[in-house]
C-alpha cells in the first residue's frame, strides 16, 4: 500500500495538501514528463472511454499502466512506464486499463480551481480512489498561460517539443499553488463545499442525485443542500445540472460527437431531460445551439427564411422510412409541397371519450358518447376509442361510468353492430386489465383494436396483454408512456422487446405533455429503427401542456408516425390533447371532412368544457415544463387557491428541489 493511503485517516485536510505538494515536489525534481503523448479529438471512441470535461495531464510515477488514447495517427493502446505523460485537452477522451500495480499524479487545471489526484494502484484488480487535494482558488496566471500554451495547434503537432517543457512548467506552477494557504478552519460550509464541488467535478458523468452526494460524505441530504445554498445561492440540483450542461455545451462547439452521446456523456441517463434542461439554460436546444454556433455570419439573415430542421431527413432511417411512406403522396415540388399533399396510409384515432374520460370519471352519457360516434363516422376517421377495459377488481363500479370498462353490451348501444367503416378501439392499462376475462374473443365484440397502455416496469405483463389479444383476433398497438421520464438504456431495451411482439404498432406517448419538437424528432428516429425491425408502424399522442400538441404531431407526421391520435375540442386529461378539428384540415386528405367534428365540438364538446375544465392553464404549463405528471397541477385548480398562479410555481419548485 502507498505511503498516502497507509496514512489516509490519520490525514486532515492540511496533511493531505502537505503530501500532494511533496509529490508534486518531488515530479518536478526529477525533471517529469520525459516522454508525453498528446491527445487529439477522435468521434470514434472505443467502449468504456470517458470523455473529459476539463484539460488534464497525468504522470506515470512506478510501475506501469495501459492506456488507450486518441493520438494524432490514430487510436492507440499505449504502456505506460515512469516519466511518461499524456496532455489530454478538454473534450477528448481516455480509456484506463487498471490491471497492473501503478502510481500516478493527475493535474486538473480549471479557471476556477487546481486539481491534483494522486493515484496508488497497489494490486492489480480495481480501481483505486483518488486522493486529491483541491485549491479552492482561482488558478494562477502562469498556469491558465501555460494551459492555453499547450492547448495551441503546433504544440499539440510535436508533443515532443515545446509541449513537453510546458508540461514540466504546468507542474512547476501547480507546485507553487498548491503552496498556497488553504481554506480558513473555521469556515466549515466552504470547506465542504471545497470537497464536495470537487468530487462532483470528477463524478458529474455518473448517475449521482443529492441523496448518493451525501452519502459519499457521510451527510444529510438537508445539510448537503444547505451548504449549496449558503456558497452559491442555488440548489445541489441546480449545481450539478449546470457542472453538466458547460460540459455539453463545449462538446458541442469543439467536437463531432452525435447530440444523444453528448447527453449520456455529460451525465443525463434520459435524452429528453438533456435537451429540456439545456433548452432552460441557453433558450434552444443542444442541435440549435450547434448549428447557431458554426452559422457563418453571411448567413444569418438567409437563415430567417429557411422552413424549421424538422423538415429534414437527418438519418438514413429516415431517409428509408421517409421513401416507404411519401412514395404514394400527391407529386409536389417545391417545399409547399409537403403542405398540401397528403399520405394515405395515415389512420387517425379518436379518443375523446377515452381520454376525456380521465377529467370525469367516465362518466360521459350516451347522447354524449353517441354525438362522438356519429362525428367520427360522418368525418371518415379511421379509428375511435370509446374508453378503458379497466379490471372491476381494481375501479368501483358506482364510481366510475361506463366507459371505464366498456362492457359489450355498453358499446353496442351505442354503435350496434358498426356496419360502418370506422373501427372500435379500447384502451387497456397494463396491470389494471383483467384480460384474460375481460376481453372477449374477436368474434364475440364489436371491438376492432386493443391498444395496451404501460409503464417502462411493466412491459413483461403489457407483452403477454399484446400477446392475449392478438390470439384472440384483435388489431393491437402498444402505447409506451411517460417516456420523458425514461432512462435512455431502459427505452432501448423496451423498444427492442416490443420491436418483437404482436402489436402492429408501437405509439410515442407524451404523458405530461413536455416535449419539445427536437425530442420527438430523436425519439421518431429511435422508435421508427426498433419498429422497422419488427414491421411495425409507429403513432403518436400528445399532450398540450406546453401548447405544442398539435406541433409535436406534426413533427411525428413528418418523421415517419401514421397512427395519429387526436381529440375533438382536445378533451383530455388535464391541458388536453391534439385538437381533432386541426389535425384533419392540416392532413389534406379528402376522405377526412372536418365539419361533422364541428358540429359535435359545438353540441357536444363545448358546453362540458367548464364543468370539466379542461385546456392549457398556467399550473398545467407548469408541470410541463418540470416534466411531471398533471395530477398535482389538476389538484391545484380545484383548490381554493387556483388563481394564485406564483404559490403553485413555488410550490413545485421546492418539491423539485427536495
């Protein structure tokens, strides 16, 4: 074991800078590096590489390590011996090997702060943790000239030159300021705050929160915020988000890595929660913030005219996908073209009374249930769903209407036999759906689809939901929700698993209606390469929380989706969804005829819209933009404290932030 960890516990913060300067000292005494390699930018990385945040330089001391490095001929796998070193810049990437005995120095300089870790690998089977001692301090001069001295283009060309004496001065200087006096004893907080930053600056890629912080420190989560707040005046939270968007946003300006990598490498396990909290920050998204940044500047005014990024076909899914679906679409030129045209194989679902039914229960009469009906029939839509098969077990029957559970004989009082050509949808939740008894075989119902609603943890029981229908006769579609709110490897893994099952198509669903049009473009591609797999179709449900439900369909439209869902009014849980009476005018598709769905808006939909209150609001806008569940938001409303707007905002604030 190294002299540093033998005395490890014994060490107060003082002894620890004491013996990471007598190490420096001791590198520089002996003339280190005397040999460096220097890291170039590489898109390509190899599994298990780790993109780095800020430039750092690392000397090998005893013993030996492998490493792999993106070098200017190349990516190589270098050994390592004692006197060698590598530069690496901020925003290229390493790859340890911790399988040989080695002892190492790391010099992390940042505008803000010097890092420097010092690593004691005496066994040959794991990582070791990093000892290190962090100024607290703005670095020196000398050492941000030296910096930006080797981060030059000639030096990075001869690594064997200039470059090498300026790694040498790089430790001379981190020597001096490490020197330097430490943080007062007394202020405790800062201190912490010291450690804590520190560790945070080194971990941000990790899946970390507050409560594994605090852990790691042995503190409460509570005092751990505390301090945030007392030395920055924000929150943990809000800390650690920025540590990871600086960092996505210099590998967005200086490298070619794909905007979804970006996300992962910056420490965002979900995609879509990167491109909201980036858009929060720098009002575009990562994509926009690119392309805005390397716009030469002639081009600015003739940018103002060119129609939106979503009108691109951005991947050779889409470009496949895309050839498949127009290749029957009226012939246009031009870019108006895709205005007025149309695609024929789009189907639109109604599911007014399914998801209205989430604002009353259900309990919609049969006038009501009947004038829906009568619209999407006279208007040509393709599909209507007339509510849930929920499980009796699991909803009251004297709570819950009728169309909570879709008995047969419930739906053919209303449709009778449906000699016509619009088909009949349920919708039924994974593990609130007494399937097996509750839906009948195909030849017994009126029934045409049965779409199966889950949760990411509840695909197995939604698969075998899929499965059981599908035996039975039904067209099925799975509708995989909340998946703003999905770790990016889980929704993998899920696409992949319903990419193989019975459904003939996988719907993208945004439950709190968050999204921004960026992520449903990426989320199309993702969900249209799985669906391709399987020879499925993709649709799309939106949520008008942020007011962009119609957009967002829009957006699916164009990237490939053709099972559209809609609303007449946009009736719906909470801020309500897709308006049915504008997604048919903009399809263009002369089978579709709008007025009928006018005439029910006016009769039927309009005079319930203030008892049952829904729309876009503030507190729905709210929890749109947090990404999370309108429950809170449709709770508010029928409070006593509805108007007061800034209490709600408050209020989720801090629930965030707990």
């Amino acid at each position: 074991m190294g002299y540093l960890y033998a005395i490890q516990k014994q060490m107060n913060e003082d002894a620890m800078q004491k013996a990471i300067l007598e190490k420096l000292q001791e590198v520089a005494e002996q003339g280190f590096p005397k040999r460096l390699y220097y890291c170039h930018p590489e898109p390509e990385m190899p599994e298990g590489a780790t993109i780095l945040p800020a430039a750092r330089l690392d000397i090998i001391l005893s013993g030996s390590k492998r490493v792999t490095l993106p070098l200017k001929n190349g990516v190589e796998e270098v050994e390592l011996k004692p006197g060698d070193a590598y530069f690496a810049p901020p925003g290229t990437w390493e790859l340890h090997f911790w399988d040989t005995a080695s002892e190492m120095l790391c010099i992390v300089p940042r505008q803000e702060y010097l890092r420097v870790s010092y690593y004691d690998q005496f066994t040959a089977d794991e990582r070791p943790e990093a000892l290190y001692h962090h100024t607290g301090r703005l670095c020196s001069e000398p050492i941000n000239q030296v910096v930006r001295l080797l981060q030059s283009p000639e030096n990075a060309e001869d690594p064997s030159g200039a470059a090498l004496d300026l790694a040498r001065a790089l430790i001379r200087f981190a020597c001096q300021d490490c020197a330097r006096p430490s943080l007062p004893e007394g202020n405790r907080a800062a201190r912490h705050f010291a450690q804590i930053s520190t560790w945070l600056e080194n971990h941000f890629q990790e899946a970390i929160g507050r409560e594994e912080t605090a852990r790691q420190f042995s503190i409460t989560p509570t005092y751990l915020s505390h301090i945030f707040r007392e030395i920055t005046g924000q929150s943990f939270h809000a800390f650690l988000t920025r540590l990871r968007i600086d960092f996505a946003r210099y590998l967005l300006l200086h490298t070619e890595l794909p905007v979804y990598l970006i996300g992962s490498q910056s420490g965002f396990g979900n995609y879509v929660h990167f491109v909201r909290r980036f858009r929060q920050i720098h009002g575009v998204s990562p994509g926009r913030f690119r392309e805005n940044a390397r716009r030469p500047e002639n081009s600015a005014q003739e940018s103002k005219i060119l129609p939106s990024d979503g009108f691109k076909v951005d991947s050779e899914v889409d470009l496949a996908y895309q050839d498949d679906n127009m290749q029957k679409t009226t012939e246009t030129s031009g870019f108006a073209g895709r205005w007025v045209s149309y695609r024929e194989e789009i189907k639109v679902l109604d599911c007014t009374i399914r998801d209205g039914g989430l604002m009353n229960d259900s309990k919609f009469d049969d006038r009501t249930v009947k004038a829906v009906y009568d619209a999407c029939v006279e208007a040509g839509i393709d599909y209507m769903e007339v509510g849930y098969k929920a499980s009796k077990k699991v909803f009251a029957r004297d709570r819950f209407g009728a169309w909570r559970f879709c008995d047969e004989g419930d739906i053919r009082r209303i449709v009778g036999d449906n000699p016509t050509s619009l088909k009949i949808s349920v919708m039924a939740d994974a593990e609130k759906t007494d399937y097996h008894h509750d839906i009948l075989p195909k030849e017994q119902s009126v029934i045409d689809m049965v779409r199966v609603a889950t949760y990411i943890h509840q695909i197995p029981t939604a698969l075998d939901m899929v499965k059981d229908a599908n035996d039975k006769g039904y067209e099925t579609c799975l509708n995989l929700m909340s998946v703003s709110n999905v770790l990016e490897r889980e929704l993998d893994e899920a696409l992949e698993m319903v990419a193989k099952c019975e459904a003939k198509a996988i719907c993208l669903v945004d439950s709190f209606g968050a999204l921004y049009s960026e992520q449903v473009d990426y989320l199309m591609d993702k969900y249209l390469r799985f669906a391709k797999t399987g020879g499925k179709e993709v649709g799309v449900h939106m949520h008008n929380n942020l007011q962009l439900a119609f957009s967002n369909t829009i957006q699916g439209i164009v990237k490939g989706a053709n099972f559209l869902d809609a609303t007449i009014g946009g009736l719906g849980r909470g801020a309500g969804n897709c308006p049915m009476e504008l997604l048919l005018r903009f399809l263009h598709n002369p089978k579709y005829n709008v007025r009928p769905v006018l005439k029910c808006l006016q009769e039927a939909i309009e005079p319930m819209r203030e008892e049952l209150g829904w729309g876009f609001s503030i507190p729905y806008m709210l929890t749109g933009f947090m990404n999370r569940h309108p429950r809170s938001a449709i709770e508010w409303q029928d409070s006593l404290e509805k108007d007061n707007i800034v209490a709600f905002y408050d209020k989720i604030i801090v629930e965030e932030e707990a």
